[in-house]
C-alpha cells in the first residue's frame, strides 16, 4: 500500500489512501485490452485526485513511458519528480494538451516536454520556444516535440477538417527546418462511453475520421510516431480507436467509465483510493430532533447520531445528503451509517441508530468511499447519488487531504 496524503500541520483528521498495487494491478489489466498498442497514463488533476507522482511511478514500474497531464505547470511539476528518480527524459514522455500564449512554451521546451498544437498559432508558440532556447544557451537547435490535434466531434480543441490543410503544411514546413518534431497524432472521442447504445454509432464515424485525417496528415508528407485516439472508453470497448497508442485515465484508478455498461469489478478493475476520517463526537438525540441546515432529516425515536469532521470543503458533495451511507470501523464490526441531514463545509452528520447503547465510539475510523468488493460505499455510489460524474469528484478532492 502507498500512502498518498498531504495533511495539515494539525494532523488533518482525514486522508486519501491508494493503493499503488491497485494502480499497477490497473495498468496491467488495461495494456491487456490495448492488444499491443502503446499505454499512455493520464495523471492530469493531480493523478484524478490520488497523487499525479506515486501514480506516476506505479505506472512506470509496470512499463508506461508515456505520461499526460492537461497543463504545462503541471507536465513541469512530474518532469522534476522524474528528474529526481534519474529518470532519461528522452525515455520518459510527458504529453500536455493546454498551451495557451501566456503559458510558459520556453520551459516546456527545455524540460523535454511533448505538446499538443491545435492550432498554427500554437505551432508558432512552440517553433519559438525551441528557438528562444537555443539562442539563449547558445546551442544546436533542438526540435519541439508536438502532437499535432485534430477534431473528430468534440467541438473541444483540435483542428477541424478546414483548418487541417494548413496545419499540416506549416509543420511539415517547420520539421524540415528542424523547428518541430511532429511526434503524434491525436483526438478525443466524446461518446465512447456508450458502447452499446446510439454512441456506438456516433463513435464509429468518428474512427473513420480520425483514419481520414491520418491519411490527410501523411499526404502532408508527415509521419507521426504515434496516433492515438482512444481514451478508457476507448481502450475497453471499442479496439478500432487503439491505433498505435491509447490514453487511460480513470480506468487507472480502478473505475469504469461507464458503470451502466459495465462496472469496475466486471471488467477486472479494482478501485485503487479510499477516502477515510474519524468519529469527532456522538450523541443522543430525542424524537422530532431536526439535524442540520433546513432540517431536512428527523428523528422519529430517540436516536444516535456521529459527527465526521469533513464536509464540501474537502471535495464531499452537498448533493449526496440524505442519499448515501459510510462505514463506521467499530469494536464490534462494521456499522452502515446514512449520512443524515444536510452536508456542512466541513461536518456532516450520521445515523448511528436506535439501539440503547451506541455502537461506535469517538475516535473509530470512517471510510467514505472505498471498495464496494470489501462492502465499502464506492465513488460511482457517490455519483449516483449527486449530479457530478465520477470523474468530477475525484477531481475535486483537495490537496489538503490527498
């Protein structure tokens, strides 16, 4: 087991737990369905919330060379951790897809880093921070590795089937002056999630696509090291998005990216985080007792109700009151409690029952989510419960608990 965790100098009474066996378990299970194409590992929102650098690691110990993170301070932040491992930049990849004119090109030159250019002005940004470090150390210049991003149907970033064309050309114009190295290919598929409903054809179509402009881009007289499409989704259900590389990110962590299609369990995953806090008081609470902001949770008997020290202040949505249970770890074994009544910024309230005595003590240990193999209420119950996806939680949790 890893511990990932960043607490405050008042030992923070909550934590993120991964486990890094877990994480490799993960990655393992996914090269399997990548069926020999290239693993890239997306540790972007600080590893989805469970460490960018320990997921890094476990990743790497299990073969990945390719990394990917959405910005360039944060590319820069794992190329340092790298570099402290004696790391060879030149084997360990590091792709960020967010490069805006403010943004520090310069640096992500010098640190070996890959960007992606949707863009002719984003390709200049990135021929003039090669060149800007060349003159500045006065040395040879080196190429700028880019993956050149095209648009398949995400109307995100990526260049569209018109804007292509130039893009195309003004690389292929600058890798023959030595400016650029075009290193891959790259979209995103937005409907990869439904397998097996109307997305499936949607997803389709925008394979095609993505074959299209590849061959468009080899016209162009530019050959790509590697294409990649296919994110978790992609990597799981649909293996004509593989090509030569694809790009996981919450399959990593131990989760489906659609958990009405198939769940973690169903497709060998295993969820790699638990989210754990303490008991901070208990109490006895009479028959019509209302229990928090608004009320909105009664008493009807006497009852025993915990508190927990975390609330939406710490990545906990306020949409899951009332609506999903925690596991309290007793003396006396595993108690279900419903969290009961309004989430506070930093409390909430349990349900701890009806019996004479209490159950639990001050002090037992809380899991919040965890692994729903193990019993524990897992992050897709969490989701199910509120309007944010998976995805979005785990992004959301804080570096003051992870």
């Amino acid at each position: 087991m890893g511990r990932v965790e960043n607490l405050e100098p008042d030992n923070y009474p909550a934590c993120i737990t991964v486990d890094l066996g877990a994480i490799r378990h993960n990655v393992a299970k996914l090269k399997d369905y990548a069926n020999g194409s290239a693993l890239l590992a997306v540790v972007k929102s600080n590893g989805y919330g469970f460490g960018r650098t320990e997921v890094a690691f476990a990743a790497y110990d299990e073969g990945v060379r390719w990394f990917a993170v959405s910005r360039i301070p944060e590319a820069l932040a794992l190329r340092r951790d790298f570099d402290g491992a004696h790391l060879d930049p030149q084997e360990t990849h590091i792709l960020t897809w967010i490069g805006a004119p403010n943004h520090d090109w310069v640096s992500a030159h010098k640190a070996h880093l890959d960007v992606s250019v949707s863009t002719v002005g984003q390709l200049e940004q990135a021929i003039l921070a090669a060149r800007e470090v060349a003159e500045g150390c006065n040395e040879p210049l080196r190429p700028a590795r880019i993956h050149l991003n095209v648009d398949v149907g995400m109307s995100r970033g990526g260049a569209t089937e018109v804007e292509l064309p130039e893009l195309a050309a003004r690389a292929k114009q600058a890798q023959d002056a030595g400016e650029v190295q075009v290193v891959g290919l790259l979209a995103h598929l937005p409907e990869a999630d439904d397998p097996y409903g109307p997305g499936k054809a949607v997803t389709d179509s925008q394979i095609a696509r993505f074959r299209d402009y590849r061959e468009s881009v080899l016209a162009a007289g530019l050959t790509p090291d590697v294409c990649h499409l296919g994110a978790t989704a992609g990597t799981l259900w649909h293996q004509d998005a593989h090509f030569d590389m694809v790009r996981p990110g919450i399959g990593i962590y131990g989760f489906s990216p659609n958990p009405a299609a198939s769940t973690s369990s169903e497709l060998g995953l295993v969820p790699a985080g638990r989210f754990t806090t303490t008991v901070t008081q208990i109490k006895l609470i009479e028959p019509g007792t209302r229990v928090s902001y608004g009320g909105t949770w009664e008493a009807d008997e006497p009852t025993w109700i915990g508190l927990l020290p975390v609330g939406y202040a710490d990545g906990i949505p306020r949409s899951i009151s009332n609506r999903v249970s925690v596991q309290v770890h007793t003396a006396e074994g595993v108690v279900n409690a419903p969290i009961i009544g309004r989430v506070c910024m930093d409390q909430i309230m349990i349900d701890l029952g009806t019996d004479p005595e209490t159950p639990a003590q001050v002090g037992d240990a809380v899991v919040l989510f965890g692994d729903p193999a193990k019993g524990e209420t897992s992050v897709d119950d969490w989701a199910r419960a509120s309007e944010p996806i998976h995805y979005e939680l785990l992004s959301r949790l804080p570096a003051h608990i992870v």
